[in-house]
C-alpha cells in the first residue's frame, strides 16, 4: 500500500494517583488510559502510525476502529483475571483490571474473524490470547520452581536470559533460530496453549515465550519486551517485519 499501515494498539487502563498527584490535577483517583511511549516508537521507526485504543468502548465502536487498522499491537500490563481460564485467584496476582480484560477478549473476538489482520502480542498480550483461546496460565512461575524467572531489579533493555527459537517459524524467519538473548518482567508464563497455537521460543527453565498461529500474514505474541530494547537490531526487527506484513 503506498500510505503508512495503521496499527491498533491496546493500553493500560488503571487508576492513576501517582499521575494525579505529579500533574496536580487533585487527588479523585480517577481512571486513565495510559501507554509507555516506547511501543509507539517501535512502530514508528518500523514505518507504522500507531492508533493506541482506549479502554471500555462500546463493542460496536471497538469495532469501528478496528475496522480501521491494518493490524493491532497487544501491550503488556497487568494480570489476566485468572476466572477467564477457569482458576481462582491464588493471591498473587497483581491487580486485576476487568474492563480492560473485556475489552481484550473482545479484541482477539475480532482478531480471530479477521484473518488478513496482523497481529503482534507482547507479554500480557501473549497472556491474554492464550487465555481468549481458551488456553491457561501458571499464576505464579518462580512459586511454580522456573529459577530463570526469580523476581530481579534489572534494567529494562539487560539480556537477563535466552530463548531457544525454534526453527522453521516465523520468529525464526526474523531473527534466525537458536539462541537469542531478551529482557525478562513477567511473573505468569502459558501453562496449556490456546486452540491452534504454537510454541516458536522456550526459555531454558522450560518457560513458553514466543507462541504463533499459522496461516495468517503475521501472527507472534512474545512474552518479553522487544520495545524495551531499542538498541538491539533482532529485537527491533520483529516491528519491522510486524510492519512489513500490511505494506
Ligand atoms: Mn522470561
């Protein structure tokens, strides 16, 4: 196409006193739609405009804009409400947000009757598919034993361990197979996979951390956060080739 692909981007939706207090616009705790600036850069320097959609619109608005875009961006952000994979909550997740749980699902909905779309899922992102799929998580991964993923203050772009991509995949078509080094701040991993995907990157404490579907021009969720690692050519790459899959 000769304009720009549009991008459809998920946001976090919470309430935001740390915001409220900073730009002292009063302390009412009121609910704000926010994204981390970085997933907004990938995709312009990956030769995109990003559209980021807000949280708890109606769905046949939802659909409008989604109508618009060529392909959509799953962000990362809190934790899937643990009832959409048939769990209880087991006291450590980090806060549930539930409008923007609906809005997801919502999402992947249209995601699945729209096979032309591409799709790019980043950690949260992968978690919510793999559930909208009616696979599951593992709650916790360092109470569930994986010693890769022990809670760490490291810098956002640090290499804090390696995937094994597996060959033949897309994942491996764009930043070749083998090893490849990532950042790493999940606390919840894919226990079963959702209907039709496929694992394409392991961590080596065995954790899923790259799942595609076939058939579509570009489908890839990862669980680390590729944005974060401007300075890293493979990371970028996956945006390119994001990007690429709607010119
Ligand atoms: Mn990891």
């Amino acid at each position: 196409m000769d304009r720009k692909p549009l991008v459809g981007l998920s946001c976090s939706y919470d309430y935001g006193d740390i915001f409220a207090q900073r730009v002292d616009i009063g302390l009412t705790c009121p609910l704000w739609n926010y994204i981390s600036e970085s997933y907004l850069r990938c995709i312009e320097r990956a030769g995109g405009v990003p559209l980021v959609i807000p949280n708890m619109l109606q769905e046949d608005d939802l659909y409008r804009l989604m109508d618009l875009c060529d392909g959509f961006l799953l962000t990362g952000g809190n934790d899937v409400d643990p009832q959409f994979y048939g769990e209880v909550d087991h006291g450590k997740c980090a806060r549930i947000v539930p409008g923007r749980d609906r809005q997801e699902l919502a999402m992947v909905r249209y995601i699945m009757s729209h096979p032309g779309k591409s799709v790019f899922a980043i950690c949260r992102g992968l978690q919510i598919l793999n559930v909208a799929l009616g696979g599951s998580l593992i709650q916790d991964v360092e109470e569930a034993g994986f010693d890769c993923h022990a809670k760490n203050n490291y810098a956002l772009d640090d290499v804090t361990h390696s995937v094994t991509v597996e060959s033949g995949s897309l994942l491996s078509r764009i930043t070749g197979p083998g090893r490849l080094g990532v950042n790493s701040f999940h606390h919840q991993a894919v226990r079963e996979l959702g209907r039709g995907l496929a694992a394409s990157a392991h961590s080596h404490d065995g954790l899923v951390e790259a799942v595609e579907l076939d058939d579509r021009p570009f489908f890839l969720a990862v669980q680390w956060h590729p944005e974060k690692m401007a300075g890293d050519d493979r990371q970028q790459s996956l945006f390119r080739a994001f990007v690429e899959s709607m010119a």
